[in-house]
C-alpha cells in the first residue's frame, strides 16, 4: 500500500467509524500527524454519502425526513466526534473560570447543562439551515438559469464538510495543543510539515472550485471569509482562556463553521 493511500485510511479511520484495511493500524500512531492532510476528503466521503442518503430520502419521503435523516447519517459515519468535541467546549468554557477547570470539565465524559442546550441549539440550527437551502433555495448559475439538482447537493455537502474541516486544521497549525502531556492522540494535533496544510488547502480548494462555477466568484468570499474569520476568533479565544487548543476545541470549530457555512449559502441564494 502507497504511504499516501495509507495516510488517507488513517484519517478515515481516526476521525470516522468507515472500516479500513487492517495494515493501517500497525502503523497508525507514526502516521497521524501527516494524514490531517486527508481530513478533508475526509470531509468529502462523509458530504457524499450524506448527500445520497438526503437524495433517496428526499425522493422516498420528503425534504424534512431526508434532513434528518442525512445529518443522521452524519453522525453515524463520524461517531458525532465532532458534535461530541462542541458539546464538552460548551461545558468547559460555560462552566469553568481558569485554564485548570475548562481543562477538567471538558476532560470529564459526562454531558453538563450547556452541552446539552448547546447541541440542541446548533442542531436545530443545522436542521433549518440545511432544511431551507435543500428543499427552497435556488442557486444562480452563470446562464442566469436557476436550478437545484443531485449535483448541487452534492457540491454544497461536500464544501460544508471539507472546508469546515479544513477550518480546524488553521487552529493546530496556529496555535499550540493545551495539554499535550495528557493527551492519548497527540499525534492527532502535531502540527507536522507545513506541506500537510497545503495538500489540505488544495482538497478544500477542489470542491470550491466547483462551487464558484456552478454560482459565482461571491460564493467564494461569502463562504471563505467568515469561516476563516471564526476560525482566526475560535483560536484567539481558546489561546485567551487555556493557552491554546484542545481536540474537542477543534470539533467545536468544525460544527461552528459548518452552520456558518450553510448560511452563508442561504446568503448567497438570497443576493445573488
């Protein structure tokens, strides 16, 4: 097996539950810190499958089941790592006032009362995001025609979940890991060669592409920027309150701007 086939497996066994050949365990731990590379096309085979279960559903039933239902599919394919990673930041800066508390209530597995608000609150946002650009919005093609096809929701999962992964990757490559001694995957957040974040620029860059052909050059601003932007606010934040990151910082960021992401799409539809 090629090393850069087997960085991809270790990313999509690492941060999913996809099955993958049983060679890449053994060297799983060397591996990790070049394999974020891969995270987002990571991103893209869990925005492809999401998108096909949406499509069947959407068919089967309708546009509010087949949103359920694609988000669903979401979670089961990356075991809700990072929903997991938002609800444990919202207990741990909800709750905790210094660097050793936030540490220690994001540390602990059981779920506080801003996990809980938190994760209701950005998945219903999610649901209505995702609800009102799949089943209404209709988006501008160069032509000046309008559609709303299989391709399209395609492309816009796959940008959602590719580049709001590669909005995580910025943070580890920005700022240092809060508590590297503690962590059991510290490879996970080794900000490796600086190539890792170019390979990663370029998987997220692809799908865009796509996307500023089948809208326009705005969606490229509309969508980039504010990602960056809470991604640059995300870090500044967690530098302030702990003097860095931690892995569930970074699923925190990927939910954020994945939501951000999504509207900026619902702006796009409206003044384009």
């Amino acid at each position: 097996m090629g090393r850069e086939l087997k960085l991809f497996f270790v990313a999509l066994s690492f941060y999913t539950r996809m099955p993958v050949p049983a060679a890449v365990h053994r060297d799983n731990a060397a591996n990790l810190p070049d394999s974020i590379r891969y995270l987002p096309v990571v991103g893209w085979v869990v925005g492809i499958i999401s998108a096909a279960v949406y499509g069947a559903a959407n068919y089967l039933f309708d546009a509010s089941v087949a949103v359920v239902l694609s988000m669903m599919t979401g979670l089961l394919i990356t075991g809700a790592f990072h929903e997991d990673g938002f609800a444990d930041v919202c207990d741990g800066f909800g709750g905790g006032w210094t660097k050793e508390r936030i540490l220690e209530i994001m540390k602990d597995s059981r779920l506080g009362t801003y996990g809980v608000c938190g994760m209701i609150l950005i998945l219903g946002l999610k649901f209505t995001a995702l609800h009102l650009l799949l089943s209404e919005a209709r988006f501008p093609v160069s032509k000046g025609y309008f559609y709303h096809d299989v391709f399209m929701v395609f492309l816009l999962l796959i940008v959602a979940h590719s580049l709001s992964r590669f909005a995580a990757i910025t943070i580890v490559f920005n700022y240092n890991y809060a508590r590297i001694a503690e962590s059991k995957a510290s490879g996970a957040v080794e900000k490796g060669q600086l190539k890792n974040l170019l390979f990663a620029g370029i998987f997220t860059v692809l799908p865009l592409a796509g996307l500023m052909v089948a809208t326009s050059l705005l969606a490229f601003g509309l969508i980039v920027v504010p990602v960056l932007l809470a991604a640059w606010a995300a870090g500044r934040y967690f530098k302030k309150w702990i003097g860095g990151y931690t892995g569930d910082c970074l699923g925190a960021v990927q939910q954020i701007t994945e939501v951000i992401i999504y509207l900026s799409y619902i702006l796009i539809w409206k003044f384009t």
